[in-house]
C-alpha cells in the first residue's frame, strides 16, 4: 500500500494536486469494500495516493475469454475503477465521484497471472476530473502494457457514496 | 433467440449485410461458451441475426457498485462483448475477432432486475468493424437507456477462437 | 432552416426535450457567428430544432487531405460543432456550453462535394449532455455515411458565450 | 527540426521501435505539403522522429471559436494529424495511413499564440497503430497542456499516399 505522507501539495509526476479531504484514503477503501463486483472478482487495492490508484487482480478461469486471457470486460473493469478512485482521492469528504464516460484501447492479449490497473489524474477539476489508467499483465515476474483508458469523471456534491 | 432465414442479404436497420458464413449463430454461441467470464457473471445470449447481438444478465448482489446499482465494468463488460459478436456474425468461418477499442458513456444510474446490451454493425469491414452497443436496464418490465457504446473490432483471418 | 413550433415538449426522434429557452435557434445562430473558424471554412448552420442541428460546409481543395477528399480534420471538427450546439439548444439563456470530450469512428473516405453534419442529443443534463453526430458526404445528390462522434458537453451556469 | 540519425532501433521515451523505411521523414513531409488543409491553417511540422512528431499553428482570429480561442475543431485536428503522422513513420516506403477513429478530451481553454500537437506511438503494429497526442498552447512562453488525444491508425499496404 502507498504511503500517503501528509501534506496538502503532493507532486505526482509532474502535478501537483490540492487535497479536499485527508481522510482520501480510507473513503476510497470504504467505497471499494461496498462494490460488491470487486470481491467476486477477486479485486484489491494496491496503491491509494493523490490522484494514483492501483487495482489488482489475479488469474483465474472464471475471468477468461475464449483464448484463456484474461476477458476484455475485466480490463475495462480495473480500469474504469482504477479512473473513478483516482478522481475521487481528489474531491470532498461529503463527494460521491461517477463515470461519465471512458474510451479504452486493448493494445494485446492478457495473459499473464494478474491483471494491473495504474490510474493518475490528469486534469482534476471541481466537477469533471480527466484520467488515464494503463492495465498491465504480469506474467513471471515481467510486466507487459495491454491497455490504456482516458476516461471523464464527475464529482456529485454532497451525495452520499452510499445506498440511499 | 432471434430467428435468422439464411437469406446471403439482410436489411438490418437500413443496412444490408453480407453474410461469408451461414453457420455465423452457432459460432457465435460456441465462442459464447467457452468465455468462463460470461458464465460466473450469469449472462446469456438472447439474440443473434447478422449484424446484431443482444446479451442480458440477470441482477444480483455480487455485480454491484457502491450505490447497489449494475458496476459500471458489467456495463462495459456486455457493451464490448456485444460489439464483439455483432462484429463476428459477418466474419469468415475461419476468422477471429478482438476488441481495438471501445468508448462508453454512461447515461443514467443502471438500476433494475436486468442489464441488456443490444449491439449492432454501423460499417462492416474485411478487416476493421465499427459497432454500436445500446445498454438498457429493465425495471418491472420497463426498459431504460442507461449507456452507449461506439466501438471498434478487428478481423483475424485463419485463427482459432479458440485456445492454441 | 428547420421550423421550431414553439411548445415546450417536443419529440425529437424518440425523445422528449424540455425546452428552457425559447430563444434557443437565435443563441446558436449569434455563437456560430462568433466562431471565426466556421466562416474561414465555409461552413453554415442549415437545421437548428431543439436537441438537433445541421452543419454543412462544401468542398474546396483548401479542406483537403493527401488523397483531395475533405481532411478529417474538418469531419471531427463539424461533428464537434455541431454536438456543442446541439447541446446548447436545451440550456438556459444564461448558460454557456464546452466540449468536454467526443470520440470519432470515421468509416469512410469523405469524398464529395458537400460535407454535412447532424447531430442529437442522446442524454440531456443540467450539468453533461451526451450526443450523437452523423458525418455524410453529399456527392452528386447522393448521401454516404463517413463517420459517427459520440461526445459529451458541459453546461457552463452564468457565463457568457462571448469574449470577457 | 528534429535530427534523425538513422538508427534502426530507437527508443523514444521507453520504447524501442522498428524502421521499416529510413526515409520516413521524406515521406511524412511530403504526404503533409500534400494535406491542403494544412497550408490553409498555417501548420507546420516542427519535428519527425520515429513515432513521434510535432505539428505547430500560430494563432490567428480566423482559427477561433466563440470566446476568441483557438477552435476546438483545430485542436482535434492537429491531435488527429500528429497521431497519424507518427504512426506514419513506423511504416513501410509504400504503405498509406489512415485514422480508424481519436478521442478527445479538452482539458483547459486554448488561450495563446501557438498551438502544439506532440504525438506519440503507444502500441505500434503491422496493421493498427495506438498513438496518443497531448496538445499544448503556448503564451509568453510558457506552455500549458489543453488537451490529450488517445487515437487508432490503420496501415494501408501497397497503398499510394496520393490521389489515383
């Protein structure tokens, strides 16, 4: 897990983000843990940073297409949640965060024992947030780029992330 | 299940399509099959006619977002899956398909005892095909539009849909 | 021009659009007008309805791509254009749009000696609007389909569409 | 200008690319001075490497849009041009190139008195290239990243890039 070291101005790569809300990291983690899509497929949170966050998900049968990779619905998955999670590090402890839309190119087979999606923020803003999520297989050890998203993200104001 | 006449010209829309292979429906559905995704998600296929696909899976708990809604990775799950097939009924018997890439925009929160991804071809061609996925929630037997996909597929001559 | 009748609720397509300025066609009128892209390209307004609006610009080697037919360019450009007003047609007099972003599949070579953009909105929103352009070439009065946008624009509450 | 210096491997960024023709350059200047569209806005290439290359256009008020900034339409059309140029120079001496589809997102007004396209290739292939373009502005020089484009390309074999 990431370390979040406390400041206010945090420089991810070349950005420098504002933090809303201190307690980012564990809104992200309490919002994942009520996905309930998350656990069946076997997904965790790796990473939780400022405008970063990393999902992982290990090989089984049960997330194949029909070579055996890893199914392409699965890489959309991690990495519209890894976009989502990314943006929502940013906003306000009373925001909720939704996808507006993402366009991903699968750029080759997922083969591999576990299925990596690395988001950061792009462009944050107070109501539409920009990312990019590059998904990685590993297979022995090597990691090996097999898609990447830009997505748009939306910041809902004092809304609960919650069932009504 | 849709009904296909096995007549070589189909007006689909206001297209017509070519057909290379009259055997396209039960390709489709053995391709279906061997994707252990599709079967752990709990989705079937409803309809197939050259150039259309329409995919539908059930709710449950365990395919849930934050809100109790459809994930929106199921969404795009179906979305892509049925871009996909609709781009495989125009194929050769000997071709395979993949995902370039696709765009979703999510529309509306997708809520209701259903997720339906009506896919259908916008430009068929030997070697790129341009599909549209419409996803729609049914709700007490009402249907909403809930997300639109415009994706892009590719035609693999002579390869296997299948395991090497 | 296309003919506004003036009640609130209308139905475009399948879709019913409030209305929240009666003013709509003028506002898209005296925007495009301001665009001086638009008139350096030859381009004009032909449809302005509510939810719905038709650019077109005619052929000249100025627009041309390395094979002469119209630069894609110029495609992405119109379906752009014509996606933001189409847009703007259902917000407020107050209120000013931006593209957030759009996605553009072009399916054939734009040859002809007309280009001709029509675009609707898919999803109508206070904050983010979804359309749909279609981009046809017009070649000896024969219409082709050469590519489709899918993008989302943003309402801007209280700003001018005009320069500070 | 970008130097060449005519290596077959380069690694640009982390990637190593193959040169399938050494005179790559040539040919991407060559096909642009042939894009009438191009001469028409005041673009120029500014740099061609392999899998990479910078398209430039100095402000003028005929390229703007209602608030006197660049046109979005422009942007979306250097970002389009920069990718497919880049992806040109990874291929064949009698290869054409052509866009399958780009998306875009605009991420701030493009307010300045250059606008910059930088594209490079993600995913280069015999058949389909992932190119992304990040489109910056420059005022009093300094520069600002305005938007970012994640695009397909398709390579045309034994195709003239020229008209018939």
């Amino acid at each position: 897990m990431g370390q979040y070291v406390g400041q206010n101005q945090v420089n991810t790569g070349n950005q420098k983000f504002k933090i809303r809300n201190e307690n980012f990291a564990n809104r992200v983690r309490e919002s994942f843990d009520r996905q309930g899509f998350m656990d069946f497929l076997g997904a965790s949170l790796v990473e939780i940073l400022p405008g970063r966050v990393e999902i992982q998900v290990p090989y089984r049968k049960e997330l194949s297409q029909q070579h055996g990779y890893f199914h392409g619905g699965l890489i959309g998955t991690l990495a519209d949640n890894a976009g989502g999670y990314s943006a929502f590090t940013l906003m306000e402890a009373t925001d909720s965060v939704l996808t507006i839309e993402y366009k991903l190119n699968i750029m080759a087979p997922a083969l591999g024992q576990m299925l990596i999606a690395r988001s950061r923020v792009l462009r944050p803003g107070r109501r539409v947030t920009v990312c990019q999520s590059d998904i990685f297989t590993r297979q022995d050890g090597a990691e090996k780029l097999c898609a990447t998203m830009l997505g748009t993200f939306m910041t809902l104001a004092d809304t609960a992330d919650a069932p009504a």
